[in-house]
C-alpha cells in the first residue's frame, strides 16, 4: 500500500532485546487526513533511518503493509492488533 501522509508525531528509535534476539524500530503517528494510524519501520529498515529527520509540515509518501497479530490477555481472551509495517518513507 502506498498512501500520501503528515507525520503527526516521531516516536523516535528504539531497540529492545525479546528471548535474546534484539530487535529494532521506530515509530510514527501518521494522518491522511482521514484516518490517523501508527506505522512502525522494523529491523534494518528502522536502523537504517534511524538519525533521518522528517518534516512534520511536509506530505510524506509512504509504503509499507498491514500485519493482522492476534494477541491473548493473562486471563485467555483472544484479540487481534492491525499493525501497519512501513517499508519505505520519503
């Protein structure tokens, strides 16, 4: 999917070590002026871009996908996240 968006927030780079594995991303709060979603680059991807600066007052093209995770609450319930993975940002 490719859409046009503002980068409403940079949620910066991170990276968090999960059964000995590192892994790495940075977040956006992305608008199209429609809808307002978090978009997450990953791995490399987000290592890669980590020190890029964006600019907030510019459209940005971005692509990338969503990813459908279900999830379960300590008591057993069952639910699904919807995350949208970005695989490039321009």
């Amino acid at each position: 999917m490719e859409k046009q968006v503002r980068m409403m927030e940079d949620y910066g780079f991170s990276e968090r070590e999960f059964n000995g594995e590192k892994f790495a991303a940075r977040g956006f709060l992305l608008t199209d002026g429609i809808d307002t979603f978090y978009g997450e680059m990953v791995g490399d991807n987000a290592r890669r871009e980590q020190s890029q600066t964006y600019d907030p007052s510019l459209l940005h093209t971005v692509q990338g996908y969503w990813k459908n995770v279900e999830r379960q609450t300590q008591d057993g319930r069952k639910y699904w996240t919807n995350n949208f993975i970005i695989s490039k940002f321009r």
